[in-house]
C-alpha cells in the first residue's frame, strides 16, 4: 500500500535471491550520473594558541599593573569620588 501511494516498489524481504536480481537490475538500470563523489574536509581548529596568548596577557595585566590605566579611572564604573 505505502508503495503504491509513494510510487515506490515493494520486494518480499523472504526471498533473498528475488530481492538481490531486483537490487542488482534497479542499479544497473539507474544512470551513472547519480553517483557523483563528494569530497568532506575536517579542519582542525587552531584558535587555541591565540586563547592561550589573550589569557597570559590578561593574566599579567592584572597581576602586575595594580594601579588603574587612565581609561579605566575615567570610566567611574561604581560612582567612585
């Protein structure tokens, strides 16, 4: 039923050789143009030295400049005097 309504075919899976002529012959018959190859590439990510390098700098702004920057004071983030 579902593949008269789909256009489909259906193969009774019980008989193996009847299901393995059908399958070769629909290949055979199909054109060669349908299986075209595809070609996937996975990339490595490679952001971790520039997250490693951003972190230390951060890392050392804020151990050794104790004093605020210029910019930072003019900011007056907490209502300071």
């Amino acid at each position: 039923m579902i593949a008269e309504v789909s256009g489909g075919e259906y193969i009774d899976g019980n008989e193996t050789q009847e299901v393995l002529d059908f399958v070769s012959d629909k290949l055979k018959s199909m054109d060669k143009k349908e299986f075209e190859a595809k070609k996937f590439v996975s990339y490595k990510d490679q952001f971790q030295a520039f997250l490693l390098a951003g972190f230390l700098l951060l890392l050392i702004e804020i151990f050794l400049f104790e004093t605020k920057t210029k910019w930072v004071q003019d900011l007056n983030l907490f209502n300071e005097k």
